[in-house]
C-alpha cells in the first residue's frame, strides 16, 4: 500500500509541475505504519528436540547437526549453506563464516 502512495504522491507531483492539477491529492496523507510480525518461534524443549535428534555417533547424524548448527548461528540460507567451502569457514578467534554468493537477481537484457 506505501508503495502504491508513493507512486501516486510522485505522479501527482509531476502533475503538478506541469501546471496539470492544482493539488497533490496525496499531499500530507502519512504512509501506513509497518507492522512486522515475527513468526513462530521453537520452544526451548522443543529446540533441544530438535537438536538432540541427530545419532552423532554416525557421520551423518554430525553432518545434520552441523547444518542446523550452522543455520541457527549464522543465519544462512539454503543456496548459501550449499555453496560453502573448506576454506569460507575460519576457526580461529571468535570464528568467520565468509559468504561467497548471495542472491543473484538475474536482469532481462531487453528491458
């Protein structure tokens, strides 16, 4: 909706310096407040479920619980998670996780 009061408070701007209108019916209308919702969280026992599950006597179970490890703690997406290497993940001091790719938004030549 804020995006759409921008597009009309900006034509009719325009309008305006164009002698078109004499007003700006979007002048001193206030864009609408953002509501941000956080979702639903896990429980700290479900958490401890959920990170218990894995058998990490076996290489899988530590390779599922160094995924959710490391989603938990550094917040990466998917596509991220799946491109790490060996040497994007440094141990020493407080650690670093360097990201090499992110969200590539792909541009239509045409346009």
């Amino acid at each position: 909706m804020n995006a759409r009061m921008r597009t009309g408070r900006t034509f009719f701007s325009f309008c305006m310096k164009k002698s078109y209108v004499d007003k700006n019916p979007f002048g001193g209308v206030p864009q609408l407040r953002k509501c941000h919702i956080i979702g639903a969280t896990f429980t700290k026992k479900q958490l401890e479920k959920l990170l218990s599950a894995p058998d990490i006597t076996q290489f899988v179970g530590l390779h599922d619980l160094a995924i959710m490890l490391t989603f938990a703690h550094v917040g990466l997406r998917l596509k991220e998670l799946c491109t790490l290497k060996v040497p994007d993940v440094i141990f020493d001091g407080n650690g670093e996780v360097i990201i090499q790719q992110t969200r590539i938004i792909m541009q239509d030549e045409n346009r």
